[in-house]
C-alpha cells in the first residue's frame, strides 16, 4: 500500500533523469494529470499522454533533454506537502523557487496551479513540490 502516491510520482521521475529514460510511466490520477499538465505548459517535459490500462489508467510522460549536453530540463523536483505534515501558504506568502526561475506547484481552491498564478489568482493553498 502506498501512503503518498506524489512523493511516488516525483521519485519515479528523478530516477528516469537520473537513469536517461526517455519515457516515463506513472499510474494516473487527476492531480497528477494537473502536475504533468504544469510541467508540460512550463517545458519541463516534452509531451504526455493518458492512458487506460482498466484500472486507474496510466500517464506515459516523454522526458526533455538539452541536444548537445543531454541535461535534463529538470534539475530539481522536491516533495513540500507530505500526509504527514501538510504544508499551506497564504496569497501573500506564497513561495519562490530559485528566485523566480523555478516553479511551486499549488493545490487551491481554484484548482492546482503554479505560484505565480495563484498569486495573480490572490488565492493561497496547499504547497504541493517544488520543481526547478
């Protein structure tokens, strides 16, 4: 059984940059599809696409990488909000990943988006990663 299927999510897409994957799998659910959808709409990965499996489905996400260096677009995901210690910001105290560079993603009551949305929104939430 698995108690943070976030966390999991984050750390079967490290271990694929870190092992040079150029697809990842990760089973579906709908605040994973928002996340991959932020990751996509920022070009921190190249494409994704759902799948049914007849379970809960999967999402088939195709890593970025740079041609020449093969770094990958992502250099950090890390998890802030844990089941154990749920961590929320108010509008006005939202964070900022690496000065503005990196993202934070938000669950809100306008639905998961990135920190400087939520803060155009005026809406604080639940900080869920950071991704830079």
């Amino acid at each position: 059984m698995m108690t943070d299927p976030i966390a999991d999510y984050l750390t079967r897409l490290r271990n694929a940059i870190q092992a040079r994957k150029r697809v990842v799998e990760v089973p579906a659910s709908g605040l994973k599809r928002d996340i991959t959808r932020i990751l996509f709409d920022k070009g921190y990965i190249l494409n994704f696409k759902m799948e049914e499996d007849g379970k809960q489905g999967l999402i088939k996400i195709a890593l970025k990488y740079h041609p020449q260096t093969r770094q990958s677009a992502i250099r950090g995901l890390e998890r802030v909000s844990t089941p154990g210690l749920r961590r929320y910001a108010h509008a006005d105290a939202l964070p900022r990943v690496l000065n503005g560079l990196g993202v934070a993603i938000i669950s809100t009551s306008k639905g998961v988006v990135t920190d400087k949305e939520a803060r155009a929104l005026g809406v604080g939430g639940e900080v869920i990663c950071y991704v830079s």
